[in-house]
C-alpha cells in the first residue's frame, strides 16, 4: 500500500501473531497497523478490548485519503493521512469498539554492522595477477 513510518506499523504479520502481540500487552485500547492478509493493499487497525482484538480495514481512496470501515451506521470519514486517522479515532465515540488510547510499537531489529574482515595480502601474489600474465584488469563502473 505505502511505504509505512508509523511506529504502529507492523508490516505483513498474521492475524494470529497480531492477537498474541496485543495480548501480551493486555490493556484496552492499545492497538496496531497491520498489512490485511485477505485484501491486498488494505491495512489493518487493531485494537484490543476486553480481551478480544477488534479488527478495522483501512482503505486508501484513488485520492491518496484514508478511510476506515467501522460499525454500521457511523459515516465513513477521509483522512489525509493514517496520523491524521488515528488522532481522530483517539477520540472517544467514533465507531470503533473503544478509542485508541496505546500504539504497540514495532521493536527495532538493530542490526549490528558488520564490520569488514581485514584485508590480509596474498605474501605471494601481491600486485601480480594470480595467471602471471602481468595484465591489468580493467573495471568498469556498475
């Protein structure tokens, strides 16, 4: 759908792992962003309350504005952005089970950088091509 900043975000995780996450966590009101498994290029909002994860599909309109579909009979609203979205459902009374009130953020997989082994010449080969022909080797860019 969009390349997603949001701290929220999880990415493509299953319903099931959505379920545990939220769980663990145990408090009404805590939620998170989701790829949809079933819809490709929805999201997901979820939000746990009283010990069930309610689900909301995000939709993204031809325009670029975000739409939740929420209980029946409540009017479809257009965001800008999912900031703008969840800000709104942070408000008590939007149609959703309960209003946003904890982003479950996503836990940073901190890569540690590698750090490159050092270089240790060849003692026999140094400077000379391994062939013995003595030509260079041309490179060229990528």
């Amino acid at each position: 759908m969009c390349n997603m900043d949001h701290p929220a975000y999880h990415g493509p995780i299953g319903k099931q792992r959505c379920e545990e996450l939220l769980g663990k966590e145990g408090k009404d009101g805590t939620y998170l962003i989701r790829e949809s498994e079933t819809l490709q290029g929805a999201l997901c909002l979820c939000v746990y309350n009283q010990k069930v994860v309610c689900t909301y599909r995000i939709h993204q309109t031809h325009t670029g504005q975000f739409t939740v579909q929420t209980n029946s009979g409540v009017e479809e609203k257009c965001f800008k952005s999912l900031k703008d979205l969840i800000r709104h459902y942070k408000q008590r009374n939007q149609g959703l089970a309960t209003h946003l009130r904890h982003a479950l953020k996503r836990k940073m997989l901190q890569e540690q950088p590698r750090c490159p082994e050092p270089l240790v010449p060849d003692e026999e080969n140094d400077y000379e091509n391994v062939d013995g022909s003595g030509d260079y080797v041309v490179l060229l860019p990528d």
